[in-house]
C-alpha cells in the first residue's frame, strides 16, 4: 500500500486506469484488494471496453469461452456457466457486468468520462490527469497512471472521399448501435473483410434486400463450428479448471490450442492435408496450429494456405467469385486469420454481390451510395468494418506528456518503443496493458491481461515494500527489449502481411511489427524472472 506519509498532500488516487474493459475491471479489483485509491475511467456509458462497443451482428469471440475469461477467482470461474464455444457479444457483455457487480467495483467507476491528457509534474513525481465529461473538465493528480485503453478500442473510419455525403445510414461495427439495426429489405453495403466483416456480412445478408461487400484484400478464414458446449465437458474441465489455467499460462498462445511440434515438410502430402481436414473440421484458430513451422517458414505456410484457397473453390460456386475471394500475396496468419460462421457459403446467395475494390477500387462516397472506377453502388445503408488504428491508437489518443513535457506521441513518431510492453523510458509510473512489445493481440488476450495486472500491482507491492515512490523502465532495457521483440518476430513469417500488426491499415502511420511473438509462456517467464531480480531494468526512486 501507498505510504501515506510519502504522499504529497495535494495527491487525489494512488492509481488512476484508463478504460473499464477486462483489463481495467481487474486492475482495478486487485489494486483495490490491495489497499490502493484506485479510479477507473471509461468514455462509454458502460463497462466492457470491446464487448460494450462491438454490438455488431455475429460479433463474438473466437478464443473458447472456458479460457476466454478471468482465471483470478475460482469462485468465479466455478459459478459462472458459458452456454457456447465461442460466445456472443451479449454473453460476454453480460459476464463483464456480473464481474462489476460481484466484486462491487462500480462505485470506482466513472462512465461516460474520457482521459484526454496526463502531464508528469516532475517535481512531485505525479500525474495530472484532465478527465473530461461531456461539456465538464477536472484535473485528477495521481501517483500512478495505467493505461488499460485497449489494443482495438480506437476504431477507425476509412479516409474515402465523400465519406460525410452519403444520404443513407451509416455504421461502423465498433460502435453499433444499443438498440440493434434492422436491415430488412435495406440495400445494404459493407466495406471490410477482417473479422469483424466476415462475422457480421453473413448475418446482415440473411435480413437485407441486397448486401454488396467491399473487399481491398481478401483474407484467410477458418469456420468457428461454434455449437452449446456440452454440460459434462463443462463439468469435466471445471474439475481441473486450477490445474488447465496453469497448464494455458505457459503455452505459446494462452489457449488449450494442440500445437503439433512436427514440420509440414516432413510428413506426406497425404498425412499433412489429413492434418489439415481434421483441425477444419474442430473449427477455430487451431488450424495454425497444425505444424511448428507454419508461421516459420514460407514452404511450409504455403502448403497451409494451398489448402484453405481449396476450400474457397470447394464452398463457392461462381469460379469468378471464388477467385476474388482467393487470399494471395502473404503467409497464411500473418493477417489475422479470420474465423466465420457460412462466410464463403454467403456469397453464394443471389442477393450478396462482391466488388473487389483492388480491381475496381472506390473512388468515392455519394449522396447515393458509393462510385466504384466501374459502377454507382445504390445503397441505403453502409457498413464500415474498416477496423482500428491498433495497439498505439488508444495510448496516443490521450496527450501523455513525460520528463522535460516530452509528448509519448512524439517519442513514438517512429514507432512504439516500451520495455516490456509494460512501460515507456522518460514516463515515471505509467503502465500500459497489453502495450507494444508484449503477447497481446497474438494471445488470448485474458490471459496476457491477467499476466500484466498482476505483474503491476505486484511492481507497485515491491516499490511500497521498499520505501520507494517511482519506478520507470530505464532506456537501455527498453532499446534492447525492443530490438529483440523486432528479432524475434523477424524469424517468422509475421511482419510479411500488410495488417494492423505493422500498423499498415492506417496512412502515415509508423510500419513496425508491433506485438511480441515469442510466446505467452516464454513471456511470462522473462517477467517473472525479472520481479525475482528485484526489476532489473527499471529505474526505482
Ligand atoms: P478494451 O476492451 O478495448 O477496453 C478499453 C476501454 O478503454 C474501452 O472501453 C474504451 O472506451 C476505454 N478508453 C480508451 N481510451 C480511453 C480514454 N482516453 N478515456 C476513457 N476511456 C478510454 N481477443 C481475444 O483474445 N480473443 C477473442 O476472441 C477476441 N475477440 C474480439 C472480438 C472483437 C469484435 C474485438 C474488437 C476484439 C476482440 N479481441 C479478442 C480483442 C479484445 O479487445 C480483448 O480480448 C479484450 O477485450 C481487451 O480488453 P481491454 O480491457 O484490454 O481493452
Ligand atoms: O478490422 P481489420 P476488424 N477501403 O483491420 C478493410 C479483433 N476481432 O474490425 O485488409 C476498403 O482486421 C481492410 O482491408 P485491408 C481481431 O483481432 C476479433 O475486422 O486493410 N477496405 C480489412 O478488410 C481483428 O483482427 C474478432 O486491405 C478497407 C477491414 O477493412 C481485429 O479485432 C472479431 C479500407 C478491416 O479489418 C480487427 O478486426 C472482430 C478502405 N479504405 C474483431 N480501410 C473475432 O472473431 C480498411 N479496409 C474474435
């Protein structure tokens, strides 16, 4: 706990956390357990973070419901029944919100109020935090700052020209509207295939008139085959549920995934698609999962996506549409790969039209619709599944002000640099969650939020423990842990896809692979090695 006497007078929380989705509802919980003033702050009217904003239809997860939640209370884990493989929005709105309630986190939670910037007083070693709600600004002083503002909560709308003259109704999936959309006998057109597109194009064309999809690139997808999970598997692994969190903390991913430790290249073609067929038939992001080598090395990722470009000819039968639908041009899992419900099976519907915008790219947004070089697409409604600025857009979003006022966003105008992903060299007592250079996106990100609020509230234990007041990662560390997050990710086959990972999906922004791909487990390790070194790395005060 703070010491009080340590406290300068003028000092209003112990902790302020940016964000109140999973990783702000925990921080917040374990922060509080430990006798620390904490406040949470979310912009929205609710908790939930990604599951309050993503309402869109068929928005769900694709890592398994029994690992996609919080593994810090057994009672919770034993008392709360997920009814599918992969859940729905709602479901997992609604598990946020028994986690609010359950562990009386609401009265340290202020909706509806954004962080717009935090100024390091240097002379007090605090933050200054102007909070802002609606028309209404107050400075919070703080001793430290955690930003839990989420990897793919800055959503972010494509720059098409024309974009505010279109006369029919917009959407974009990460801010859906509460009470739902109804698009029955609307001409509907949605612009996006990544995850959110493929799960929600399904759904819109079986309401629509008409559904015309929009795709720049077309991208790998696996079918989820989500279905009830079954009572007594439930029960089974509830049985050992401790012992299965132990066992996921330390895999590569986060998740129960079965990775086969063989190379494609070594087994026969035969075997190998045998291998392949079967983890399409589980569904899921298992199919990654099928060879060691399939992120690794470019033969054997091709034989993967050789498979996959197969079954988009098997599902759909206008060859012409099947061919636009063809991933080409990168590794298999370097985009994301997607997970679906009937996505291909969609475009076999007389009402759903492809447009693949690379070879007939949209020149602009009219009153009517949108110009494509060949076509006036007449639509009523139009859907941006055009995704977010990832990972940095969040953090950056707020005016973070260091040492001698040094802005984090120019510190980063090359790109995202923090020891860790945990902190960022020059900012004293900032945290970032999830931040660049830890497993995040490429985990179960439950289990990496977990992993981090727990690794903080233990930093900030050691530091009171210690009579210290301040810690900040120390530059050499940071250089060299981004230099290795950078190699690391250099011998696989990651930064070979244009994707949000690399920051590539927004004009202007930095390219640099922006995840660390060692491993969650591997990860993990490296953390708690250095809390059992007294923080090398860190420089404490
Ligand atoms: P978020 O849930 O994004 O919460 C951050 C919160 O911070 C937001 O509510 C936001 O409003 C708030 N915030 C941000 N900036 C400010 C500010 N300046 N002031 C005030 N509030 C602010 N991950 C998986 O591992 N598996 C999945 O299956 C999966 N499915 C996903 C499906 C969708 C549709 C999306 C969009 C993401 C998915 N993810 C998945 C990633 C998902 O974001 C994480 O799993 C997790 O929910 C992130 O939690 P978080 O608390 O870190 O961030
Ligand atoms: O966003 P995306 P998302 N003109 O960036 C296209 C998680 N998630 O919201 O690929 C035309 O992936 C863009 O095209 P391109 C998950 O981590 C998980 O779908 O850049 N098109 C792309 O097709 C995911 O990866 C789930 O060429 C434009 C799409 O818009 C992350 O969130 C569900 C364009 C954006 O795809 C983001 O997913 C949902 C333009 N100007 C989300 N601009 C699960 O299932 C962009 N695009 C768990």
């Amino acid at each position: 706990m703070a010491n009080p006497q340590e406290r300068p007078s003028s000092l209003d929380l112990d902790v302020l956390i940016v964000g109140a989705g999973f990783a702000g509802l925990y921080a917040l919980h374990r922060l509080r357990e430990m006798g620390y003033t904490v406040r949470c702050c979310d912009r929205a009217e609710g908790v939930g973070g990604t599951w309050f904003w993503n309402r869109y239809p068929g928005a769900r997860c694709d890592v398994e419901s029994m690992d996609y939640s919080y593994s810090f209370s057994p009672e919770l884990e034993q008392e709360w029944q997920w009814t599918e493989r992969y859940p729905a929005q709602p479901e997992i709105l609604r598990y946020l919100n028994h986690v609010a309630d359950r562990f009386a986190l609401r009265p340290d939670i202020r909706l509806g109020t954004r962080v717009a910037a935090a100024v390091l007083d240097e002379s007090q070693q605090i933050w200054r935090v102007r909070l802002e709600q609606g028309t209404r600004a107050e400075t919070v002083r703080t001793r430290f700052l955690v930003m839990a503002s989420g990897c793919l909560s800055a959503a972010r709308l494509p720059d098409i020209p024309g974009l505010g003259s279109f006369t029919g109704t917009t959407y974009h999936t990460a801010d859906w509207p509460h009470e739902g959309v109804d698009f029955t006998g609307r001409r509907v057109g949605v612009i996006g295939t990544g995850s959110s597109g493929t799960q929600a194009i399904p759904l819109i064309a079986r309401q629509a008139a008409h559904t015309t999809v929009f795709q720049r690139t077309a991208n790998f997808s696996l079918p989820a085959r989500n279905r009830p999970l079954d009572p007594d598997a439930v029960r089974e692994l509830k049985a050992r549920y401790r012992e299965h969190r132990q066992f996921v903390r330390y895999t590569p991913n986060g998740t129960a995934r079965r990775n086969n430790d063989v190379s494609a290249l070594t087994v026969p073609p035969r075997e190998r698609t045998a291998e392949y067929e079967a983890r399409w038939q589980e569904g899921g992001g298992g199919f990654i999962g099928a060879f060691n080598d399939l992120l690794k090395d470019e033969a054997a990722n091709d034989t993967a996506a050789e498979f996959l470009r197969g079954k988009i000819r098997e599902i759909v039968h206008d060859p012409a549409v099947a061919d636009a639908l063809t991933p080409r041009g990168f590794p298999v899992g370097s985009k994301r790969v997607t997970v679906d419900t009937d996505y291909y099976a969609t475009f076999n519907r007389p009402d759903v039209t492809l447009v693949d915008v690379r070879a007939d790219p949209v020149q602009r947004i009219t009153a009517p619709g949108i110009r494509t070089g060949s076509a006036d697409h007449h639509l009523d409604s139009i859907v941006f599944a055009t995704g977010f600025d990832a990972i940095t857009g969040a953090v950056l979003a707020v005016d973070i002000r260091g040492r001698d006022g040094l802005a984090l966003r120019e510190k980063w105008a090359a790109g995202p640099r923090a020891y860790l992903g945990l902190a960022t060299a020059g900012f004293p007592n900032l945290f970032l969650i999830t931040g660049p250079g830890s497993p995040s996106v490429i985990s179960n990100m439950v289990v990496s939020i977990e992993q981090h609020v727990e690794w903080i509230s233990d930093h900030l234990g050691w530091l009171d423990k210690n009579g210290l007041w301040s810690t900040e990662a120390d530059r050499r560390a940071e250089d060299d842990w981004v230099r290795h997050v950078a190699e690391v990710a250099d011998t696989t086959l990651f930064p070979r896809g244009a994707s949000w990972y690399v920051g590539a999906n927004v004009p202007g922004k930095p390219r640099v692979f922006m995840p660390y791909v060692g491993g969650v487990g591997t990860y993990r390790r490296v953390c708690e090695d250095i809390a059992a070194g007294d923080y090398p790395g860190f420089v404490t005060r």
